[in-house]
C-alpha cells in the first residue's frame, strides 16, 4: 500500500511488491494472480457477510432484509480497518481502472443480492430495487466513514443513510 500511494499504483511492479515484503515474486503469485488482487483479495468474505446476514435474517420485506444484509456487510468493517480502508480508496481513486474494477465490485454484490432475495421469493423487480438502493446505501455510509476527520462508526453511518432513504421515499409532497 505505502509503495502504492508513493509512486501510484501502475508504476509500482509485482517484483517491488514482492522486495517489499520480503518474499520472492512466486510467492507472491501464490496468493494474488496480479497486483490488483492486493486491493481486491477479500472480495469472497465481503460477500459473504452480506449474504450470511441475508439467509439468516428472519425479515420478511425485501428493504428489511436488505437491512439485515447490509448490518452483515458493515461487520466487516470495524474501527480499526478504517485507516487501511482510507488507504485502499485513495489508491483505487488515483486509478481509472481500480475505480473500475471497484464498481464491479459494487454490481457483483448488487446482483449476489438481488439474487438473494429473488431465491426467497421476492418479486424480480421488487428484488432488484431492494438491493439496488442497498446498495447506494451502503456504498454512501462507506464513503462518509472513510472521510477525513469522521469519527461516527460504520453503523450509525449505515443506519443515518437508511433512515435518509426511508424519508426520501415516504415524502412525496417536498422537496430539498
């Protein structure tokens, strides 16, 4: 990561990396198939604190058991993983391509729980919907933890952005 911010991401090679830390460039491929697997590694557990949250989850409505999946997916995101995950957004924002890579992230999970819900038998439509504005939920709490200077934990900023959405939509009459 520090090797990443110093020189920027596409300018660092998998052998500086590698010096880096202190192991050999095939040790490295061992674990990461490229150098942007390094920012990108705990992709299957972010999903599955989503998706574990989801099945266990004994709502009913599609938004409430997004609620529940998106509690599940802040578990991954404890106080002490901001600062990294401060560090790890700076880089993937100097980098059209990691930017990149991070939406489809973002749509990957949309998708894991739109399918999530449809397999409880919530409507296609009302599926999508449900994990798509969970979705922009969550990646606005994310964006509001990891800014400079905020000190609220990942849950009130979920919860916060939860309860701006549910006004958003039972207000029909006004406008901000």
């Amino acid at each position: 990561m520090d090797l990443f911010l110093q020189r920027g991401f596409d300018d660092v090679t998998v052998g500086e990396i590698a010096q880096a830390v202190g192991v050999t460039e095939r040790t490295f491929f061992r674990y990461f198939a490229d150098k942007r697997e390094v920012l990108f590694v705990d992709q299957a557990a972010y999903h599955a604190h989503f998706l574990d949250a989801l099945a266990s989850s004994d709502e009913a409505t599609p938004m409430a058991l997004v609620e529940d999946a998106l509690r599940g997916g802040a578990e991954f995101f404890p106080e002490e993983r901001r600062p990294l995950s401060r560090t790890r957004q700076k880089i993937i924002d100097s980098s059209a391509a990691l930017s990149e890579r991070e939406s489809l992230k973002r749509a990957s999970l949309t998708e894991a729980l739109t399918a999530a819900l449809a397999a409880r038998g919530i409507a296609p439509l009302r599926a999508a919907l449900a994990a798509h504005s969970g979705s922009a939920v969550f990646h606005i709490a994310f964006a509001a933890w990891i800014a400079e200077g905020e000190t609220r934990t990942f849950l009130e900023l979920l919860d916060s952005a939860l309860r701006e959405l549910k006004t958003l939509i039972s207000s029909d009459t006004t406008r901000d």
